[in-house]
C-alpha cells in the first residue's frame, strides 16, 4: 500500500519546519548570551511578523473567526511556554530537565491525534515512539544522569512549558485548510502583546545590544519560517499526532549546530538520539 501524497508532503514540510524551528532556536540561544532573554523574545515576534504580512498577498487566505481565535490561542499557548521556559532556565534547572519539556511538547500533539481519532499504521506507530525517545536523548546535553539530577520541583514548570509548545501545534492544526498562513499573524501578534506586557510589569528591558540584533532578527525570520511549514503541513492529510512529533524533532538541528559552529561535545545519549530520530523518521514514512 502506498503512501498517500499527501502524507508524503506533510512529512517533508514537517521535517523541514523541525529543520529550521531547530536552527531558530540556535540563533536565539545565540543572541540571548548577548542580550536580555525578553528582549531576544519580544523583537523575534517582530522580526517574524513583517516577512509573514509581506507575503500574505500570495500565502494567505480566507479566514473565519474560528481560525483567528485558533490562531491568537496558539500565539498565547506558545508565548507562554516560552515565557514558563525561560524563567524555569534563570533558575538554572532547565539543562537537567530540558528532555522532558522536549518530549512533552511531542506528546502532546500524538494524544491529541489519538484522541481525534487519527488512524496511525503500525510503522507510523513504532516510528512515532522512537521520535519520543529520541527527543528525549537528544535533549539530554547533560546524558540522562542529568535527569536524576533535577530537582522535584523543576519538573512541574517544564512539564508545562512543554504542554504549552505541544498545544502550540495542536492549535494550530484546528485552523481551516483554506486559511493558508493568516492564522499565524493573529498568532504573532497575540503572542507579542504577551511578551511586551509581561516585560513591561517586570520591568526587563527591550533594548537589544547592537552586536544581537542580527541574529534576533534572523532567529524571529526563522522561527516564523517553521511555523508557516508546520502549519501548511497540518493542511495536508497527515495527522496531527505524525506531523507533531517530526516537528518536535527540532532539538536535532540545534544539536547538530552546536557541535559544527560551536564545537560542543555530544554526549553518548545525544549520539543515541541522533541515530534514533533517523530510524524513527524512515518507520513513519513506510506504507501501512
């Protein structure tokens, strides 16, 4: 039994935007070690929202209030984990609990598939639980002894923040098949507002260091990138729970980036991961 075309372009897009989410978030880790974390946060959403107006001409499309009120909830969702996700990092736990907010944030979209019903073959399936535990090894930057070492009461704040990445997705797929990438502006602006009005009554500064704005601009222009893939591959007849969990792979990149530009080391687990997400994305792409 084939597989239907257009499984086949919800995966590539999928893969793609897990491609580019993960080389986003290098840059934006990147430009927070020279600039506040909320002013990286709050320009990237700007940054990200003027090439996504310029091509709303050609990419965008009819939309109900249904899909802007999807949308504004994703932005809200994803704003809020980022937020949860780097308060949880100031308190320097999130290295020891960065596997799970990863997995997490991949789970969510496969219950979510699950319980919509989506039919999953058997190698989809396996596929699917491979891309958890490799999500998890990947994250891993400390080996899984990094796990043991979290304390208990990190593990509730990065359980959420990966719930809130994960509903990011969920959202997003509620959105129509005709509304193209105009759900993302109501997203992009929903979740700026968010980010301005959380800094503003914490008093953190905006203001970015001249040597990060390049790569804050850069990292917003990607960041929105993936999420026009990621949602233009929810509007193929993949499922949710398929196209979720490929692009939740984005800690791949991010890896793969450290260790080209910035030399890092990979642990035995990471190299794990690596292999397991390569084996995973060849069982989801088999027939039934």
């Amino acid at each position: 039994m084939a597989v239907p075309e257009g499984d086949v372009v919800g995966v590539v897009l999928a893969l793609f935007s897990a491609l580019v989410y993960g080389t986003s978030d290098f840059l934006g880790g990147l430009a927070s070690r020279r600039a506040s974390v909320f002013s990286v946060v709050a320009l990237s959403q700007v940054a990200g929202l003027v090439p996504l107006l310029a091509v709303q001409p050609w990419l965008g499309g009819p939309v109900t209030t249904g899909d802007l009120l999807w949308g504004a909830a994703a932005g809200l969702a994803g704003a809020a984990g980022l937020l949860l996700f780097f308060r949880t990092l100031a308190r320097g736990v999130m290295t020891a609990v960065a596997p799970v907010t990863a997995v997490t944030a991949a789970a969510v979209p496969v219950l979510a598939g699950v319980l919509s019903g989506d039919r999953i073959g058997s190698w989809a399936a396996v596929g699917i639980v491979l891309a958890l535990v490799a999500v998890v090894l990947v994250s891993a930057d400390s080996g899984l002894a990094g796990l043991r070492a979290a304390p208990p009461a990190s593990l509730p704040p990065a359980l959420l923040a990966g719930s809130a990445f994960g509903l990011f997705f969920v959202f997003l797929d509620q959105t129509g098949e005709d509304a193209g990438l105009t759900p993302l502006v109501a997203s992009r602006v929903t979740s700026g507002v968010l980010v301005v009005v959380v800094a503003a009554l914490t008093r953190q500064s905006l203001r970015p260091t001249r040597v990060a704005l390049p790569l804050i601009v850069a990292s917003g222009v990607g960041d929105m990138s993936a999420n026009a893939l990621f949602l233009l591959a929810t509007q193929t007849d993949s499922s949710v729970a398929i196209v979720g969990v490929l692009a939740s792979l984005y800690p791949v990149s991010t890896v793969v980036l450290a260790q080209v530009v910035l030399r890092e080391r990979l642990v035995p687990a990471q190299l794990a991961g690596l292999v397991s997400a390569a084996v995973a994305i060849v069982l989801i792409t088999l027939p039934a």
